[in-house]
C-alpha cells in the first residue's frame, strides 16, 4: 500500500508546488525511491554473508537454532537501516539546493564526515558484524562525495546562467542601430 499512498500524498502537493519546485520534485522522488530499493537490495544481498559471519563467532561446538520471527525482524531492520542510509546524499544534495551547504564546505570536512558515516552504519546496522557495516558505510562514503560533485556542478550552472543574465543586460551599452535610428 505504500506506493499507493505516496502518490495519493503527491496528487495532493502537486497543485501547490511552483514549476521550478516541480522541476526539482521529480528528480528527487526518483533518486529517493531508487536508492532506498539500491538500499533494500544491499542489505538483502549482504544478510547471508552478515550471518555466516556471526556464525563462524559461534564456534563448532555450537548449534544455530533461527526463529523466524527474529530472523524476519533482521531481514526488516537491515533493509530498513539500509535504504534509510542511502537516503544520506538526497539530503546532501536538498541542503545544497536550500543553501545550508556548499559543496566546498562538504569538502572541507570530508575526514570528519566519512569517520562519522563509518560510526553511523556501525550504530544502524542491526546485526552488529562487520560485513553489514562496510558494506553500508562504504557507498554512503562514495555517495558522500557524489553529492559534492553533484554540489559543483549545480553551482557551476548557477555562476553561467548569473553571468549570461548580466551579458544580457549589459545589452544597453552596446551601439545598436535601432537606438541610433530613433534618435536621428
């Protein structure tokens, strides 16, 4: 039901958002929903390699008896932990679009923010193994410094089309003959 009650939720917000608010909506419902699946699929594909590993802590002696409800509450969680996780660069790339960061702000303080991505994916992971944690701290670093680039390119085209806005009305210092005609 979950779709369906996202695009009930969006054919209620549509009538109020502004064209360029339109143009920025749809890029970000798109990236939102497809890194949350990316997310869900990572953690998924991740699981069996997640609990050989913590099998292999047990010894040999030891017997592995899985209840299903706990294993289902895993499975939830970590697609859960996962696809949240790789929401990270959509609010990177909202918080620059806003104007609360910059891309070189971001770039500044890449150590920081990767030693907090690592200390992160350890806190949200359910399972508690190391597998699980790199394998979601490792593509938010990577989508980390994505949205950097993502920051520069935007900025980039805002400095362009700032710079062909003023050449456009520089348009007044030029000789043109229309101007001349008139005056004659």
């Amino acid at each position: 039901a979950f779709p369906v009650v996202l695009w009930q939720i969006w054919r209620f917000v549509v009538p109020a958002l502004h064209a360029k608010e339109k143009k920025y909506a749809i890029p970000f419902i798109g990236s939102t929903i497809g890194l949350f699946v990316l997310g869900g699929y990572i953690a998924y594909w991740t699981l069996d390699k997640a609990l050989e590993f913590l099998i292999s802590w047990s010894g040999s002696g030891v017997g592995q008896i899985f209840q299903i409800e706990k294993y289902i509450s895993l499975v939830g969680l970590m697609v859960f932990a996962f696809g949240i996780g790789f929401e990270f660069p959509v609010l990177l790339v909202f918080l620059q679009i806003a104007g609360v960061l910059t891309p070189q702000t971001l770039l500044k303080g890449w150590r920081f923010a990767i030693m907090a991505i690592f200390a992160i994916a350890a806190i949200i992971t359910p399972s508690g193994d190391p597998i699980s944690m790199l394998a979601l701290a490792v593509p938010m670093s990577i989508f980390y410094l994505i949205s950097i680039v993502i920051g520069l390119i935007m900025q980039r085209r805002k400095r362009k089309q700032a710079l062909n806005a003023t050449d456009d009305d520089d348009d007044d210092d030029d000789h043109d003959t229309a101007g001349a005609a008139a005056s004659a």
